[in-house]
C-alpha cells in the first residue's frame, strides 16, 4: 500500500501512459485512495530524503501494480536508470527517476507533481535525457483556466513534427508494422490531442455547434476536453446536416457538421494518416493537401502543354457525387487506421429536419478528415495509368536518386495524369485511346471504390480548342499555348461585382469601396500567375463604366465635371481613380486589376514531402520566398 502521507506524489493517469493498460492491478485486499485525500492530508513524513524522490502512483488505484509477493512490502522508489521499470523492482511502467520539481519521463505524457507546499505544476512530456524545470504555479484542480495557459504548444508541435517524420521513414522502408505502433503512440499522447483541440476551438467553424448545441469557448471547456478524448469509450454523434450553394449552379451542396469533440477526434487522426497519405499518395495529385495549390496544378499543365512534342488531346474527368458515393466496405478494407474508429465516423448518420438518416456509402462533406479520405481513395489512378503508358520512377527505400523503367508501349502516348480532388485530365496523343482504352480503365478503377464518372462532364477536346480546369482555360494559339481565366469566371466576377455596385445606389463611396476591394483583390490574386494582363486591362474599363454608370444615377442633375472632381482622382501618374474620403480625413481608393502585379508561380516538386525530414529544408525556403503555407514547421527541427 502507498503512504499517503507521501509530501511529494505523482499522479498517473493509467489511460494516458503507454502501455499501463497491460499491467494488472493486483492488489490484496487493498482499497483505492481519492486525489482529495491526497491533497488534504499534510502529515510529515517521517524520513524526510523522501522529499526529493516522488512516487509515481496510478490516479484510478493507489496500489501499486507490482506488489510483493507476500503483500507486505511497500512499493520501492526507482533507484538508477529504471526508465522502463520491472515487476523485480515493483515500479509502475512510466517510472524514472526524479529530482525534486524537475522531471524527467519518457513514457508518461504528463503529470500532476504536489510538492510539500501542495502547489501543482503541469509537467509535459520531454525527451530521454532532457532535464529542465517545468515547474509552474497553478490552481490544484485539473481543467482549470491556467492549465490551458500553461500548455508548451510548440514543444507540442515539436512532439507530433518527430512522430510524423518517423511514421514517413518507416512507411518508406515498407515497415507497415511500425507505422501501425507510431500512429497508435500518436493518436494516444497529450501533445496531439492538445493540437487537436487548439485546432478545432480555434478555426473559422469554431463557433459552428452540432446535433448537441456544445461549442468550446473556455479555457476551461478546452482542456477538459483534451482529457475526455478517449479512444476506448469514443462514441461519434449524428452530424447536421446543413446545405450550402455550389459555386456556379443551381444545385446545393450538402455538408455534415460533426460536434466538436468529433472533429478533435478526427483532427487528431488526420495528424497519423497525412503522413502515411502524403506518402502513398499520386503525385500529381493537388488538392487538400499541404503546401499544395491550384496554380501547382495548373503550372504543372502549362510545362507539360508548352513543349514541342505536347500531347493534342485532353479527357476532362469529373466523379459524380465523389464525397456521397464511396464504398464504406472499400475504406474500412484499405484505410490504414483504427477499424473501428473510422466505422464510427462511417456509420454516425445524420440528422435533418429532426429525423435521423443513416449513411450506406460516401464520406460527409465537412469533416477534417474527409478530404484525406477521399484522396486516399483517388490515389493509385496515376501508377495504375503510367504503367501500361509510361515510365515509372521507383524510389527503392530511402533513396532520392531517380531509377527509370522502359515503358511497356513502345509508342510514346504522351500520357499524363493531373487531379485536384475529384476533378482532373488525363493527356493523350491519340483520341482513339482515350475512348477505347483510358476511360474503360478510369471506370473500372472507380467502380471498385463505388463511384462512376459524370457522362456530362466527362469530355474529350483537343488542344486548338482548349478546356478549361480550376477555373483557367488552357488553349493552344498558333505555336503557343496560353492560360487566361476562363470566361465562366470572368463573368462570375463581373455578375458578383454588379450585384455589389446595384445595392450600394443609395450608399456612401466609402462604403462601396470597401464592399469591393476584398472581391477584386481576392480573384485577381488567384489569376496573377497566368496571361492574365489583357483580361485584367478589360476588366478594369468594364469596372470604370459601371462606376461612372453609378455616380450618374446617384446625381442626375449634376455636370459630368461635377461628378468627376468629386468621386475621382489622379494617383501615380494614372487618372480616373475612384476615391472617397474617411472621417477621418484620409483618403481610400478603389483597388483596379491592372493594380495586380503579375507574379510568376514557383511549381511544387511532386517529390517533396512535408513530413519527411529530409525535405524540410526546401519548404523551409519555399516559405522565406513568400510561397503560401498551411502546415507548420518545427522550430526544433
């Protein structure tokens, strides 16, 4: 039996600390203890070198988990180097040897530490052979405000970083056993859940309940959550269903929104399964994932369409109801991750109009780990296609040089696979190809997955006449192939920027602008990095008649030089610039296209990975040069 009167314990929680589980709590005759016993009693112990030697005790039973054989002797501290501890010396599995406040631990995540003045300091996980002082002063009760406060995020980042590059390494030497271990060390430790939850309290949809009305606002609220994240008593809840419009349709988009501890749950398997996907994945495949962006994919097309021997013919793929179709019997088959996990997930259902439906197949819209999933479900259409019509690079174990195997065909069908999602192209030199062999085998790889391509939007056009993909229209003029925004945006914008022009008639200048200003810096960021100058030259003069069209019926009775000294103005060098004037004496400007400059796109290199540490160091480069980034680094790596 432990004395209580111990003045110096440390509390383990036996779900938190690897491999706890495994032991067995043998005691005889023996009753459990509370932490406010604990905390209360403040008896001196009789042998005060005590002091500076904590024992660690399980917080669900007080009894140590190795007792003697005869039930008499009390639980041994650890002397030496007992890192892992034994059932010879009787010391729980996470047990190390501690030196007053400064804790040293390997196995145990983190820890409640009382020391003889009963203060309590949340100790997070460090390295084997890392000794420092994380003491800090806090309230005794765990979940409470200064917890939160007091969480090491980026020894936490740091944590989940080293965890991933490992799951990298070993799913590249093809040691699937060790990526199983590492992800279930990742999904159970405090640093990922703690990630998870910062995520998910902290995004755009933070503020967006479930089917149970709970949104987590408190520190409080947050990290009793992490505590709560559990895999063995996880149950997944009914999403809301809710429905949002498509961009450029009529038609709705449905989206499921899980509860917020669904999506912590979910954020913190997407930290395990990114790396394995990010791995496996195509690599020609663009989107959602990290460092990865449309003008990749797009840039991608330009170089393989600017070359000489470019390939005539292009299939523009669309998958009918991606998201909604997938086979759950196909992912819960091929996902590596939790079985019984993800069946949750699969399985939840749906709440819409207070009725509950239950999910057969696809993957909701609106989860974290949704996009991953579909992708994962994608992936393997590029390898599948290159092996009858192209070269394959293999990169045997860890190695970063190129080996090149001879095609199959003799003929060079110039093929080439670039997907975003659920849309993507497929080149080819011969249309008769396409029809006859590719899409056969792109409707036979997608059946097995239960989904179908879209006969509507599944064409075939040749170069001279273009496509169009993202939102970009690639077409070959002459000898040159050009990248404009396709005309269907173009008139997006303009239809977006009138509907804004018409409910401001009987609005300050002022407020126009500012109505205005987000709509055409945000579409002519996304089109600077293609030939993008003469639709930007003939946006701006559709723009300046509108607004002209604007002033005339705001004051009909007033001169055309009235209304130009008032609402424009000279700025650079260029005239005619919209203005208007803030209360407090500044001047705003309207925000034209042609003030976008061009900018030229650094392509992606599809061999790159984010969580390989090897590859750190050109994202690291790729981020000083002002690339945008949505994965952080490590500072420690």
């Amino acid at each position: 039996m432990v004395n209580v009167s111990e003045p110096l314990v440390n509390i383990v929680n036996a779900k938190q600390a690897k491999g706890i589980d495994r032991l067995e709590l043998k005691s005889k005759g023996a009753r459990s203890q509370s932490l406010d016993y604990l905390c209360a009693n403040k008896a001196t112990p009789v042998n005060r070198r005590n002091l500076n030697r904590p024992l660690w005790i399980f917080k669900q039973n007080l009894v140590s988990p190795y007792p003697s054989r005869k039930g008499k002797r009390p639980v041994r501290e650890a002397d030496g180097d007992a890192d892992m501890g034994c059932p010879k010396k009787r010391t729980p599995f996470c047990n190390v040897t501690d030196s007053g406040n400064a804790v040293m631990r390997k196995h145990a995540d983190f820890g409640l530490v009382f020391n003889h003045n009963n203060e309590c300091g949340v100790k997070q996980k460090m390295s084997k052979g890392d000794q420092r002082n994380v003491s800090r002063k806090s309230d005794v009760r765990v979940g409470s405000e200064l917890d939160w406060n007091q969480i090491n995020w980026q020894q936490a980042q740091d944590t989940v970083t080293r965890l991933q590059a490992r799951i990298v390494k070993a799913q590249q030497e093809g040691r699937y056993g060790k990526v199983k271990s590492l992800t279930r060390i990742l999904t159970h430790s405090f640093a990922a859940k703690a990630l998870a939850v910062k995520k998910v309290s902290s995004n755009k949809g933070s503020q967006t309940p479930g089917v149970d009305g709970i949104v987590w606002r408190t520190n409080a609220q947050k990290t009793q959550a992490i505590l709560e994240l559990q895999q063995d008593s996880y149950r997944a809840k009914p999403l809301k269903r809710k429905y949002i419009p498509k961009a450029g349709s009529n038609k709705m988009r449905p989206l499921g929104i899980p509860t917020m501890k669904d999506r912590a749950m979910q954020a913190v398997y997407a930290n395990a399964l990114e790396p394995v996907a990010e791995t496996t994945g195509d690599p020609n495949s663009y989107g959602f994932r990290p460092y990865r962006s449309c003008q990749d994919a797009i840039d991608h097309i330009g170089t393989i369409m600017r070359k000489k021997s470019r390939p005539q013919w292009v299939l523009e793929g669309d998958i009918k109801g991606c998201f909604d179709n997938i086979s759950h019997d196909w992912m819960l088959k091929h996902i590596p991750m939790e079985t019984s996990i993800l069946k949750k997930w699969l399985k939840c259902g749906y709440f819409e109009n207070d009725k509950k439906f239950f999910n057969e197949a696809g993957t909701p819209q609106g989860g974290i780990i949704s996009p991953i999933l579909a992708n994962m479900v994608l992936d393997g259409l590029q390898t599948l296609l290159y092996k009858k019509y192209k070269r394959i690079c293999h990169r045997p174990n860890n190695d970063k040089k190129l080996y090149w195997l001879p095609p199959v065909r003799k003929k060079n069908e110039k093929v080439n696979l670039i997907r975003y999602a659920d849309d993507f192209i497929v080149t080819c030199e011969s249309k008769e190809v396409l029809e006859q062999e590719i899409k056969p085998m792109i409707r036979a790889f997608l059946s097995e997955r239960g989904l179908e391509l879209s006969e509507e939007k599944t064409v075939i056009t040749n170069i001279s006449d273009g496509f169009d993909f993202l939102g970009f229209n690639i077409r070959l003029y002459q000898n040159t192939v050009l990248i404009k925004p396709s005309e269907k945006r173009v008139k997006r914008l303009r239809d977006k920027v009138g509907e804004i022009i018409t409910s401001k008639q009987g609005d300050s200048a002022k407020n126009l602008i500012k109505a205005l200003n987000p709509v055409i810096r945000g579409w002519c960021n996304y089109y600077r990095f293609v030939n993008s100058s003469d639709t930007f030259s003939a946006l701006g003069h559709w723009l300046w008649e509108r607004l002209w069209q604007w002033t005339a019926r705001r004051h009909p009775h007033k001169s055309n030089g009235w209304r130009k000294n008032k609402y424009f103005t000279k700025l650079n060098g260029q005239n005619w610039r919209f203005f208007a004037k803030e209360e407090n004496g500044n001047l705003i400007y309207l925000i034209y296209p042609s003030d976008i400059k061009m900018l030229r796109h650094k392509q992606f290199k599809t061999d790159k990975n984010p969580f390989d540490s090897q590859d750190r160091q050109y994202f690291k480069q790729r981020e000083k040069k002002g690339v945008k980034m949505n994965l952080p680094i490590s500072k420690s790596s």
